[in-house]
C-alpha cells in the first residue's frame, strides 16, 4: 500500500517561494504609492481649481484679513459691540414680498383705471409699485438708523439728507393713492377724470385738508393704513438690523460677505476632496491588503530560512505611508489634516502625533 507523504521542501523550493513573494510585495506596494500619487494629484487640481491653491480662493482671504483690520480700527474708535438684530437677508426679502402682496390689492384700483381693465398685468404693476415703495423705506430706515457716527463723533449729514428726501418721496406718493381712492369712490370715471377732480380739489381747499378729508372714505382710508403699516414695519426692520454708526455697520457687513464667501469656497473644495478619497479608497484598501499577505508570506519564508528581516519593508506598516487614512478618512488636505475657523478659513490642524506632512505638491505615479 504506497503511503502518502508530505513533500519535502528544500531550500531551493523556499528560495523560489520567497522570490514570487517578494515580487508581490513589490507590485503591491509599486501600485499602493501610484494609487496615493494619483489620488493626491487630482486632490492637488482640485485645489488649484476651487480649493486653497486657487486665484479665487487667495483672492477672498485677502479681502477677509483686510475686512478684518477694518472692523478692528472701527471697533477700536466705537468702543462697544455691534449693536443690530440678526437677521438672515433672505427672510428680510420674503417677508418684504409677503407685505407687498397685502398692499397691491389695495392699490391696484389706480392702475386699473390706468390701464382700463382689470387683469393680471394691472396685478403686477400694482404689485411692483408696493415693492417700489418698501425698498424707499427700507432705505429710508437705514439711513434713520445712521443719523449719528459714534465713529466720527458727528451727525452724518449725507444720512439725515437721504431721510428726508425718500421720507417726503413716501409721503407724497401714498397721498396720492389715498386721494386717488377717495375720489375714484365719489365719482369712477377715467384716470383723466379722476386727477382733474382731485387738482381742483386741493386748489379749492388746500392738499393737507384733501389729505385729511380723504380719510373720510373707508377705502381711502384702508388704503392708507396698510400702506403705512407696511412702509412703517419696512423701516423699524431696516433701522433695527442695522447698527447706528455707518462705519461700522459697513465694515461689519463686509466682514460677513468675506466669511461667506469664504466659506462656500471651503466647503465646495472640502466636499469635493472628500469625493476623490471614498473613490481612491477601496482600490487603496484592495492593494493594502495584498501587500500585507505578501508580506506576512516573505517574513514567515525568511524565518524558515533563518534570514534576518533586514529589509525596511520587512517590518512596514502600509497604511502608515497614508497619511491621510493615518488622520482621518476625509480629513481636508492630503498628508494632514485640515480644518474650517470660525471665519470658513481652511486651517491646519495640529496632529495627534504632533508631526506635519509634506507640502501639498505634485507628485510623480510609480
């Protein structure tokens, strides 16, 4: 009966073994160090596209160190903080359209009888003219709210100017309409008609005694109320998130738009960057895990032969050469970590292990 034996291995066989695995090795890590190259090249694009490397990019943090230093020599001259509610821009504007929607029916009799019809164009016109009216008072209130310069220590003629002038324009316009309405409902005719009866009119009895008998007529009446509410809250929104010195409330403002825009820039690249690892990242695990069998084959090989492991991939760790995966899988800039400030800046991070990465240059595929 012919007995079955394990086969011999002769150093000759273990030298050959040991040969293909360290061939393996070799190709593992030859393709690992390609895959980090490629991966941070296209990182590198990135961010001389849309990322800190870019024009735009360079471009936005000198506004922002100089919108800071701005704000520092105001605040510096203001001694206080900034004084102003905050409130987002796009709920200033939805909520300006929402009162525009309330005073255009009311208004809308005049362009009507404009127009000789009563239709969707004489809606919109309507509707424009109510938002013509709040953007007046919207500017009207912050120029209320810079009568005085804490910063120059003066009143800020250019400001009290302004108020006059577009408070005069608001008041002129929605006497107007007021008068307007109260004549159209005494005698509706063309818009001719309607402007002839009101001129003669204040020429009989003067244009404040109109004004005030117009109040008499409950649609002229209406009309006034809700167009003054509406220029009224318009105005008390722009006074209160604005702050009182002009100076500092620009200088803040354009501090805002620098983080702002900073920070869409950092995110756009942060997010980008993250795309390019998860893509990189299963074929990185793949050959990582290759060169770590091919490895553990060529060091149980030398043992058996009783070689020494004296060459450095002998005891390498793969992964330590990524040191991106070292930090953190989506960290924000190749071989270290990065980090949004307060300002929306990109940032280094300090490393847990206290050492830095190389430059972020462009590097050679194997």
């Amino acid at each position: 009966m012919p007995s079955h034996r394990t086969p011999i291995e002769t150093p000759a066989d273990l030298e050959h073994d040991l040969a293909r695995a360290t061939g393996f090795r070799y190709r593992a890590r030859a393709e690992f160090d390609r895959l980090l190259n490629e991966r941070q090249n296209r990182i590198l694009g990135l961010s001389q596209k849309s990322g800190p490397n870019s024009e735009a990019y360079r471009n936005t943090a000198e506004d922002l160190a100089r919108a800071k230093r701005d704000y520092a020599r105001i605040n510096s001259g203001v001694h206080r903080p900034l004084n102003r509610w905050r409130i987002h821009g796009a709920l200033l504007i939805i909520l300006g359209v929402v009162l525009a929607l309330f005073e255009a029916p009311v208004n809308k009799f005049l362009f009507d009888v404009a127009l000789r019809s009563s239709n969707l164009m004489s809606w919109a016109i309507s509707f424009f003219f109510a938002c013509a009216l709040l953007v007046l008072a919207h500017f009207a209130g912050v120029s209320l709210r810079h009568v005085w310069s804490d910063y120059r220590k003066r009143p800020v003629i250019g400001s009290i100017l302004i108020f006059l002038v577009l408070a005069t324009v608001l008041l002129v316009l929605v006497s107007i309409l007021t008068v307007a309405r109260a004549s159209f409902s005494a005698n509706a005719g063309s818009i001719g008609d309607m402007f002839a009866d009101v001129q003669q009119t204040v020429a009989s009895v003067g244009l404040w005694r109109t004004l005030f008998a117009s109040f008499s007529d409950v649609s002229a009446l209406v009309l006034a109320t809700i167009n003054v509410g509406g220029i009224f809250m318009t105005m008390m929104l722009a006074f209160f998130t604005h702050d009182s010195d002009k100076d500092f409330d620009a200088a803040a403002r354009a501090l805002d738009r620098c983080r702002r825009k900073i920070d869409r820039i950092s995110s756009a690249y942060i997010k980008g960057k993250d795309a390019i690892v998860k893509e990189f990242a299963p074929d990185i695990n793949g050959v990582s895990h290759d060169f770590t069998e091919a490895n553990q084959q060529v060091i149980e090989l030398k043992k058996r032969l009783g070689r020494p492991l004296d060459d450095p991939d002998d005891t390498l760790i793969i992964d330590s050469l990524d040191r991106l995966a070292e930090d953190s899988p989506y960290a924000d800039d190749v071989d270290e970590p990065y980090m949004k400030d307060v300002d929306g800046e990109i940032r280094r991070a300090a490393s847990s292990k206290g050492r830095r990465g190389p430059t972020l240059v462009e590097r050679e595929s194997a």
